[in-house]
C-alpha cells in the first residue's frame, strides 16, 4: 500500500513536471513561412504589357495556376511568427490573350515602395545627365617597388596575351 502510494505521487509528480515543460517560457517557437515572398519593390518593377516570362523573372513561379482560367497567376504568402498571430499576404496577376500583362488586384499596389516612404523618396526613379556626383581626381599611380609582390604581379599581368571570343554567325530566318 505505501508503496503504490508512492509510485503514484512519483508518476503525478512526474506528468506535472512534463506538462510544465511544455508551456516552459523560453522554449524556442520556430517561424512558419508558406509561399511565394512578394514585396513591394517587385511590384513596382511590373509594367502593363510584360510577357509572362518577364513577369515570372521578377515575380518567381506563381503559388496557384487556376487551370480554369490560364490568364490568372496567384500569389500568396504566409508567415506565423513563433508564438504570434499568423499574417497572409495575396496578390493576383492578370494576362490578356496575347500573354501580356494587364492588371493587379491584391495586397500590393504598384507605386511608392515601402524604403522609398521610409527615406522621404518620391518613388521618381529618372536620372538627369546633368546631376552627376563629383569625383575626386585621379591620382597617379605609384610604380611598385623592385622585387616586391607587387612588381611581380604586375609583370605576369603585362605577359597576358588575350584571345579574342569567337562570336556565332547570326541565324538566319526564313
């Protein structure tokens, strides 16, 4: 009898000490990532009447291709922080019949991305001829020293000879 007593407070004390373990703070969560990752500045890079392929080198492979309907690419995205509330992005890309892009609808909108917000930027990507930095100027170089790593680099670099690459004769189309 004292002994089954025993074994029996032994084993409560031991589930608890399990079930405790288990809810312990500290116990690493990991992240939980699902789908495609789209962010605004790939968004932005889309312009109406891009070929799938473009849009596929800048988007990556659409996570559903309705079979139903071939003009319709879908992405999504998931992420559940260790722990945290799950949060899902969306963002559907359409086609016209001649494969080109034509709109957007989801989460993303093409305009100011969320770096350019951040740094007070007007999402205006032209570069002026004129607005070049200053460079400083170029400073001679200075010969390298006889018999030094330097030198000796230096002279297998000027014994090089180069090959030209042959280049193919354009296809003909017929």
């Amino acid at each position: 009898m004292q002994n089954t007593k025993l074994l029996l407070t032994s084993l409560t004390f031991v589930g608890l000490l399990a079930l405790a373990g288990c809810s312990f703070p500290g116990v690493y969560k990991i992240d939980i990532q699902q789908g495609n990752v789209v962010t605004q500045d790939m968004i932005d890079q889309l312009r109406p009447g891009m070929t799938r392929r473009q849009v596929r080198f800048i988007m990556g492979n659409p996570l559903i291709q309705d079979t139903f309907n071939t003009n319709r690419w879908d992405y999504l995205y998931s992420l559940q922080p260790g722990g945290g509330k799950r949060q899902q992005e969306r963002m559907s890309v359409f086609f016209n019949e001649s494969d080109q892009l034509v709109s957007l609808s989801g989460d993303f909108m093409p305009g100011v991305s969320r770096d350019q917000e951040i740094l007070g930027g007007s999402g205006d990507t032209t570069v002026s001829p004129t607005a070049q930095p200053e460079q400083p100027a170029a400073q001679p170089e200075k010969p390298a020293k006889p018999g030094s790593v330097e030198e000796s680099i230096q002279r297998e670099i000027d014994t090089i000879e180069t090959t030209p690459v042959p280049t193919p004769a354009p296809l003909e189309i017929q």
